[in-house]
C-alpha cells in the first residue's frame, strides 16, 4: 500500500474525523431546525436534510464506517457488537435513501359518496392549457418545478415554452402575503366593477364586486343582503334581498334595482360614481366609490419573513412583457389576439393506480360539546370490501398506507370532506433491518462485552 493510501486510510479511521463528522451533522441539524422553525420543513429539507452538504457527510459518515470496520480485520468475537453496530447504521441511511427517493408522502381529500385515485404531494407543477376559439380548454404541458432549490431569477429566468409563446418564471416566494387590487381596464373582453359602501347607524361595509368577463353576474353576499353584478339578465333569488346593478352600455352610469325577500322589486334608479340612494330596509344607505365599466384584478404578493398561516408560496412570471403574481393553487387566464392560455401554479397528482371511495364519514364529539373527540372514513376498496379508517386503525392496501388525518365541516357543523395521509415508505423495512441490528450491537455491547472477549477454557484433558 502506497503511503499517500496508508494516510488516507489513517485519517479514515482516526477520532479526529469521527469528531469532525460529529460536529458537522450537529451543524446540519442546528442549521435545519433553525430553517424549520422560521420557515416550514418542505424548506429545511430542500435546503438542508437533503443538500449536498448533508449527503457529503453521510457519504463520509459510511465510508469511515466501513474503513473502521477494515482496520479491526482479522474479526475476533468481540468485535460481533461494534460490527452489528456499524453496519446498522450503515443500513439504516441506505434506507433512509430510499424513503427519500422513492417513498410518497401526501394526502387526499373527498366528498362523502365521491371517489379518488390520486394523492396530493409538496412537489409542485407548472401545468398550461389552451383554449383556440372552440370553447373547449386543453391540456398543453405540464412541468414539474423545484424553485426552492432552482430559484429563478431576473438574469436566469425558468422558460416554459408552447408553440410560439412562452413563460418567464423570474422570482419565487416561498412564504409570502397575497395583495389584490381592481384596476381600470381599456380591454373589451374585462367585465365590470364596482366598490360600494353599504352603511346604517349599526352596519359600515366596503367591498368590491367584479364580474370576470364573459360571465353574467357575480355577487358579494353580506348576510341580510345580497350585492349583485349582473349583466342584465340577472333573475332575483325569493327570500333573500338584493341589490342588482346592471352596466348601461357606453355610459358612466350604472342602473340598479332593489328587491325584497318577496321577490317584488322595491326601487330601481342609475347612479354614478360617488352617488348614492336610500336602500328602502333597515336604514341601509348605498354609496357608489368606485366604478369601472371594464377591469381586471392585479394580484401581487409581499414576502413573509417568518411562517404564517397565511403565507404560502408565489411565483412571479413575465408573458408577452406583461408580468403577472400567482400564488400556489391558482390560475391566471392569459390572453392574446386570439387565444386564451391558462397557466396554472399547483401540488402535483400522483396516480395511485387504483381507485378508493368514501362510503361514509362519521363524528364523535366530546359529551355535551361540538368538539371533535374522534372521526372515521368508511371507504370501498377497487374489489368492494368496506373499510373503517380511524385515527388509530389506518388502511394498508397496495403498499400504501392510508390515515385519517382531518375532515371540513359546513356552516352548519356538517362534515362535507374527508381528509386521509396517504404514505408509501418502500425503506421501511430496510431501516426497520437497521435499526435491530444498532440494537443487537448495543445489546452485545453493554451486556455481554466481558463474554465475547473471555478467552475459551481448556478442560483437564487440553481440550478446549
């Protein structure tokens, strides 16, 4: 052996690198939790779990590992528990590997009676559709993105191209806040708005009420009334009361008309911006502020520097040098002289292959309260055999394994969706294999150290 190798293998198997290693995955860690703390752990494990800082120190963990386990050759019986010892470790991180590689970690969610075959997971994709004059929208691409740890930026945009078209993805926001504003638009294509003040001496509200084009009304609903946007052929709900405003075509005048709960128009009138009108119930006062015969909603998004429930994660790209914000679970419409692209900003879906049903879902609430005490899913597996998931008695099929893990309930208090965690750890059994073997070695180690390194007895005869 050469001696740049004999030194290389003594540095291998010496303390100080042992310690070395130590320290760096304490700093790892340290660095992770911080990371995970502020921000979210898909963040910390991008950026740090699963970095190539922490794969160089384990890679250098097991080779240190394996070089130990050369130096103590030619094997004795007392070095049985180091060998287990280090080798489960060794077995343990090749089986975290592959739960990081190929395991699935995610949820899926549905409707009492409604079916699903696919899980909902943390990567995420950019997914484009189009629509060419006929109505129907279609599928044109799908791309799979990692902006946390390929950010984008202005100098080197992520480019996603269709046809003659494309997409500058040039910022990414993991945590940020969502801002909404209603501008003034010269596109004949953008429906109306309208910012109102609804007031009496016990009520002061101020909205917005924007009907997307193409539509034919939109309407805010406050509770006792109902603010409608209609295009003029708006039909009054019975047993709710409404205020319904109609655009005058080429006017900055807008006409309304009030109506009860009986359905019996009460008052109609136009109005402009700034004016207002006595609503006729409830003391109620109605102020036009604003009005725009054609808008469009401006979506923009703030950084969050810490994690909020608010906060999610947002993407700002640039399209026929116009740019645009989308936040995670969105869609913006995209237009050009005669076509119109979608482009969607969503959680991938991932194929299970086969298809579960929710039979029924039931509550079990705490004695004389409406808190939840305990909630189970009855699903319907592909060969119809009925299944109870609990919160303690998950579903195993296929080698996934499906937990009950929340529910959303109604106005009223009735569930209306059931949430499972679906995982698929194809490692399991491999850490498991490690993990027993750290435990024999420990167990060989402190218990029967004394044992293995007793030399054999001779017997009177000299035989051993």
């Amino acid at each position: 052996m050469s001696l740049f190798f004999k030194s290389l293998f003594s540095l291998l198997t010496s303390v100080k690198l042992a310690v070395v290693i130590i320290l760096a995955l304490a700093i790892v860690s340290a660095v992770g939790t911080i990371y995970e703390a502020r921000y979210d752990a898909e963040y910390a494990q991008k950026l740090v779990y699963q970095s190539p800082y922490m794969y160089a120190v384990m890679i250098l963990l097991c080779v240190t590992l394996i070089a130990v386990m050369v130096d103590r050759w030619p094997w004795k019986r007392r070095h049985i528990a180091f060998i287990l010892a280090h080798i489960g470790i060794i077995v343990t991180l090749i089986g975290s590997v592959f739960t990081q590689r190929l395991g699935v970690d995610g949820t899926m969610a549905f409707k009492i009676g409604g079916a699903r075959k696919s899980v909902t997971v943390k990567e995420r994709d950019l997914a484009i559709y189009g629509s060419f004059g006929t109505g129907e929208i279609r599928p044109l691409l799908q791309d799979p993105v990692d902006f946390i740890t390929r950010r984008p930026t202005e100098e080197r945009p992520h480019v996603i191209e269709f046809g003659n078209e494309k997409i500058e993805v040039v910022e990414y926001l993991h945590l940020a806040f969502r801002d909404e504003k209603i501008i003034s638009s010269e596109r004949e294509g953008d429906g109306p708005a309208l910012r109102f003040q609804l007031k009496n001496a016990n009520v002061d509200v101020t909205e917005w009420v924007r009907r997307e084009g193409g539509k034919s009304s939109a309407n805010v609903d406050l509770g006792p009334a109902s603010i409608v946007l209609s295009d003029g052929s708006y039909k009054p709900i019975e047993g709710v009361n409404e205020i319904v405003f109609s655009p005058i075509p080429n006017s900055d005048e807008i006409r309304y008309m009030v109506y009860d709960k009986s359905n019996l128009l009460k008052k109609r009138g136009q109005i402009k911006e700034s004016e207002g009108f006595d609503v006729g119930w409830m003391g109620l006062q109605m102020k036009i502020l604003r009005y725009h015969p054609h808008s469009f909603q401006k979506v923009t998004y703030e950084k969050a520097e810490s994690s909020s429930p608010l906060a999610h994660s947002a993407i700002r790209f640039r399209f026929r040098d116009q740019e645009h914000w989308m936040g995670i679970g969105s869609l913006v419409r995209l237009y050009t002289e005669d076509r119109m692209y979608v482009l969607a900003y969503v959680f991938r879906q991932l194929d299970l292959g086969f298809e579960l049903k929710l039979k029924d879902f039931k509550i079990g609430y705490n004695q004389g309260t409406k808190k939840a005490a305990s909630y189970e899913s009855l699903v319907e597996t592909p060969e119809g055999e009925e299944v109870l998931i609990s919160m303690n008695e998950p579903l195993k099929y296929a080698g996934y394994t499906f937990y009950q893990a929340s529910f959303e309930q109604d106005e009223m208090g009735k569930a209306t969706l059931s949430v499972l965690s679906v995982n698929y750890d194809p490692g399991r059994w491999i850490k498991y294999l490690g993990s027993l073997l750290i435990v024999l070695g420990s167990i060989l180690l402190f218990y029967f150290r004394k044992a293995l390194a007793r030399s054999p007895k001779k017997t009177p005869g000299g035989s051993k």
